[in-house]
C-alpha cells in the first residue's frame, strides 16, 4: 500500500489507559488491532505502522482512538470532528 493509507476508525472516544514509567507501548494507528489503543500486530500489509511510546512516569494517558489525531499517540479531540456516519 502507498504512504496515503488510511487507518480504520477503531472507535470514537480516546482510551484512558495507566501507563507504567519505564515501559514502552506500541499504539496502533492502522485502527485495525483487536487489542486498542494497542497494536497487536494487525497493520502488517496495510501501509501503517504503529507509534512507540515509553511512559517517563506513571500515570493516566488519554490514547487517540479514531486516529485521525495530529499528536500521535494522544487524544487531541479530532473525534469530536468526526460526522456520525463515520
């Protein structure tokens, strides 16, 4: 697939999710994991790859779920741009 692949979708809220310091996370941007905001593997032939994060500290983080944001991994609110059709 070329660089303009499209993610899925994966739902319309952000995931809350306690993160662990020291610990890196892998969130999906393809929107196709079964396992979200996490990747599990499921972007392989899709043109996307997913975004390393390591957590500097514990603490809640809000993960982009629709990923359309432009701080990946995190939430910046383009869900809320989404129409309902979507």
């Amino acid at each position: 697939m070329s660089e303009t692949a499209q993610p899925q979708i994966a739902r319309t809220t952000p995931c809350s999710v306690l993160v662990e310091a020291g610990k890196d996370y892998f969130w999906c941007a393809c929107g196709r994991s079964g396992n979200q905001p996490f990747c599990d593997g499921s972007h392989k032939g899709s043109g996307l790859r997913p975004v390393r994060f390591s957590a500097e500290k514990t603490e809640w983080i809000w993960f982009c779920a629709c990923k359309q944001t432009a701080t990946p991994p995190f939430c910046d609110g383009s869900h809320k741009r989404l129409s309902a059709g979507s």
